[in-house]
C-alpha cells in the first residue's frame, strides 16, 4: 500500500505555526511582489478568495471580512517542509519526495501489523504534533489511487484526514466521483479531450481497454488507466534524481534601467544559484543570463540573453560573478526599462568526481572552504556577502507583508513571555 501525505494549505499554514491567534482566520499568501494569492486556508476559501487572484482585486473585500495576509515567506516554508519530510522519512524505510508540501510513503511492510488507516492516522497525528501542520493522507494499493484517496478527503472536508481506499467497493464509488480532470497526470487539455470521449470520471477511463488508450493516447494515460485498477506501474522513487540546471529569476517590483543597480541584484541571483549548486553537491561549467522590459508595455520587447561555458567545472561563486559581470554589460541597452532578470546555472558535474585541472594559475583556485564557510554563516542568519553584491541597498523584490523567519535566523527567534 501506498500513502499520499498532502499538507493542508501548505504556506499559509506554515504562517500559523508561530502565530496561533491565526487558527481560525482567513490566512492568504502573496506570490513575489505582492501579485498573486497563492495559498488560502480553508477560512480565505470560504470567503471566494480564488487561487491565482490579482490581490489588488480582492484587497479591500477580504480585509473588510478580517483576512490577515503574508507575502511569501520560502526560507520558512522550505525549513519547515524539510523537517515535515524528515518525520517521515523516520516513518517509512520508502519516501519519495513529490513537491514542497507532498510526499509518497510505502506502507506495505509496517501496515501489515497495525493496519493501514491506523498507520495514516499515527503519521498524521506525529506531523501535527511535532511540526504543527495538518496532513491530509490518501491510501491505496498504487500511487494514483492513492491521490484519488487524497482527493476525497479534500472534497468531503473528512475529518479524520485519512481514507484508505483498498476494496472494490470503496474504490469504485470513489473513482465514480472523481472528475477526470482530479485524476493525477490528466491536465486540462487532456481531460477535455477525455470528455470528448464520455470519459467524464475515473471510473469511465478505468472501464476502457488499456490498449485502446495507448494507441488513441499515449503510453503514460494507460498507465495511469492501469493503476486507477490497482496495478502498480509506478514505483516509489525515494533517490532524487540529481537536477540538471539551477535557474533564479525574479520580477522586480520597479523598472530598472541603471547598469550598476542591475550588476548588483543579478550578482545577488548568482549567489544565489551558486548557493543552491553546492547544496546538491554538483559544479557547474555553463552559466546563463538573462535581462528583459515587460511583456505588458508598449514600447517594444527587449531581451538579452547570454551563456558562457567555463574551461573547468566550478562551485565558487567568484567564478560566476567574474563571467556575468562580463555578459551583462554586452546584453544592456541605455533605453530600456528592465522588469526581469535571471541567472542559470547548468552542465553538472558531480563534485567529487571533478578532474583537476591542469593549468590551474590560468584561473582562481575554487576555494572550497572559504565557501562552505559561507554558506553556513548565511545559513544561520549571519549574513556575509561578496562586495559587488546587491546585499540589501536594492530592493528589487517587494514584499511588504513578509513574515519573520522564525526557524532559520537567530534575530527572528519568536520570543515567549
Ligand atoms: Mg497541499
């Protein structure tokens, strides 16, 4: 068997942690710059605060109905995600870690002993009582089935938070109520296709011949076909597969057009990046930048864009701050108003596999230590910079709303009274 653990509106939840006279109220999250909800609690749902919504549109309504809003806040939502994947990995031997807020866990061998709803219920209540976020938890003897599991909870507000769906019976009535468009891998565009079909459910893709999908479809719809019948086609993956490219790129807030100011915020981003790169333990020899005005203005597009291929891979940020500080000046243009910019970093190579190099007064020695050191430093909240960066005289990214960072910096320790 197969659990889905789904947190319950993962960021605003991860607002209420520290800030308990949130428990009931509407909590919605900011996208970067203030633009976009992008996370309610149940509260913010129940006031038609939809996902995706311009917050200037719903502004004044939902703050006249008592809503309390953040802008996002990703250093909490990503220490917090890691300790809630931590407990479960010491609930599970297989997890595999789906996105921020979502997990797969193999049950089989534990929940042989104590059953499968009480198992859910036990990794529930551990969730919620050593992290504060309530997990909603689909079971079912595949992945897909188990996302189904998921989905009923959601739609049903079940107050257990668990379902386990492991008899024909329980399956077929769930796979009756659920949309083809809910089904786990089926987008919009496929789903209307479906409906086209009078597959309007997943029960009626279940019913239809595995081959038949596969040829009017594709191989990845049959399979999905196949497990929502309980055969498992896909496995728990619990080794992350290693990533092939770093991007950090951000809207700003306000137009930028002076050079020296753009310098600084990309030389942030490539910090950043580089940051992030020996996180994962890789280097990298490819680094590409990009610049760009507003799609919505009416003067004309602009985009400048530019890679450079080290000669050796690399994790020291100095080496890429040295090459994007060359690109950019290359890519600028005086009479642009830019609103975007982004820094990738990509062609990885695992760290401890890297050849030396043969020449290596040509370049700056990577300085291994010298980094790690600052990355720990960042890490606990003792901010330390390389002085072309930004480091706070900008403020490219608004977020007016923003919440501390309780778990990952000393200053911001909540304090009990
Ligand atoms: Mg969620």
């Amino acid at each position: 068997m197969i659990a889905l653990v789904d947190c319950d509106s993962f960021y605003a939840s991860c607002e209420r942690i520290f800030r308990p006279d949130l428990a009931h109220k509407p909590v919605v999250v900011l996208s970067n710059n203030d633009g976009c909800v992008i996370a309610r609690s149940k509260e913010a749902k129940a006031l038609d605060i939809n996902m995706g919504v311009p917050w200037f549109k719903v502004k004044k309504r939902y703050l006249a109905k008592g809503g309390v809003v953040f802008s996002s806040n990703f250093a909490l939502y990503g220490d917090i995600s890691r300790r809630v994947m931590a407990v479960l990995k010491m609930m599970s031997p297989r997890t595999e870690i789906y996105s921020i807020d979502e997990a797969f866990l193999e049950l089989s061998g534990i929940s042989k002993h104590i059953g499968c709803e009480k198992m859910g219920i036990t990794i529930k209540s551990t969730i919620n009582k050593w992290t504060k976020i309530p997990v909603r938890i689909g079971i079912g003897p595949t992945k897909t089935l188990a996302k189904v599991a998921s989905y009923q909870i959601k739609k049903y507000d079940l107050p257990s938070r668990v379902l386990v769906l492991n008899d024909k019976h329980s399956i077929e009535k769930a796979l009756k109520e659920t949309p083809i468009i809910k089904v786990w891998g089926v987008g919009s565009r496929l789903a209307k296709k479906l409906v086209v079909e009078n597959v309007e459910t997943a029960w009626d893709l279940s019913r239809l011949p595995p081959e038949y999908i596969k040829q009017k479809f594709s191989v990845v719809l049959e399979r999905t076909l196949r497990e929502l019948n309980g055969e498992q086609c896909l496995e728990i993956e619990d080794i992350q597969p290693t990533k092939k490219q770093i991007m950090v790129s951000r809207s700003f807030a306000h137009k930028v057009n002076d050079l020296s100011m753009l310098h600084a915020i990309i030389n942030d981003f490539v910090a950043r990046a580089a940051e992030k790169l020996r996180s994962e333990q890789q280097k990298c020899s490819s680094v590409s930048v990009f610049i760009r005005n507003s799609y919505f203005r009416k003067e004309e597009y602009e985009c400048g864009f530019n890679n450079f291929i080290l000669p050796y891979p690399s994790d020291d940020t100095r080496d890429f701050l040295k090459v994007v500080n060359k690109m950019l000046p290359l890519m600028y243009k005086s009479n642009v108003q830019y609103s975007k910019a982004g820094v990738m970093l990509s062609s990885f190579s695992n760290s401890s596999t890297v050849q030396d190099v043969v020449f290596p007064e040509l370049h700056q020695k990577c300085n291994s230590a010298l980094m790690k050191t600052m990355d720990k430093l960042n890490y606990y909240g003792y901010p330390v910079y390389l002085a072309s960066q930004n480091a706070g005289r900008f403020n490219p990214i608004q977020r007016k709303m923003v919440s501390p960072k309780y778990t990952t910096n000393w200053n911001d320790l909540p304090l009990v009274r």
